[in-house]
C-alpha cells in the first residue's frame, strides 16, 4: 500500500500522524479506530488460514499484526523522515520471528 503512494501522499500521510500522535483526542480516536478493526483483520486472518476467527490464535496473530502497526504509525509520527513502509517491514519481520528482545538479529 505505502509503495504505491506518491511523495506528495507520503507526506500528508506523515503531516496526519504526525497530528494523530500530538492531539490527546485525535490519538484516542486513532486507537478506538485500531481496536475496531481488530474483528476486520481477525476475519482476513482466518480466512487465510482457513481457521475459524473464535480461535485464539487467529485473534492473537490479528491482535499482533495490529500492534506492530500501530507502533510503527506511533514511531513514524514523531519522525518526518521516517520511511513508514521499511518500518512496517521491519515491524512484521520481527513479529514474524517471534518477537524476541534481541532484534535485529547480529550478524
């Protein structure tokens, strides 16, 4: 999705986080608007997976997913120069490794 925004796009998407991230009431709402949509990604998720979206599982990944994002949106906000679409990579590789503390992996 980010990769097919134009630069102008890119930086009204960060000029809006970076208000979202600076207004208590825009913040709130960005976080109601996550957690709503958590039971949208829950039946993405399942449906990939051909699993049920009453599982555990499947809520917990959805739950994940969105929580790698919103951190990321969290982190690129107070960064003008954040390149969002490496961040969520990065945010979802580490999810995908299993979250350890010890990330990025050295070499």
């Amino acid at each position: 999705m980010f990769s097919q925004l134009t630069p102008e796009q890119h930086t009204i998407f960060q000029q809006r986080l970076a208000l979202m991230a600076s207004n208590p009431t825009l913040r709130a709402a960005f976080l109601n608007q996550s957690a709503s949509q958590l039971d949208e990604v829950v039946a993405v998720v399942a449906e990939r997976a051909g699993r049920s979206s009453d599982e555990v599982a499947v809520r917990n990944m959805a739950g994940a997913l969105l929580g790698v994002l919103m951190a990321t949106f969290l982190t690129a906000a107070n960064d003008s120069d954040a390149d969002v679409p490496g961040l969520a990579d990065q945010a979802l590789a580490h999810l995908e490794a299993g979250l350890p503390l010890n990330w990025p992996p050295r070499d």
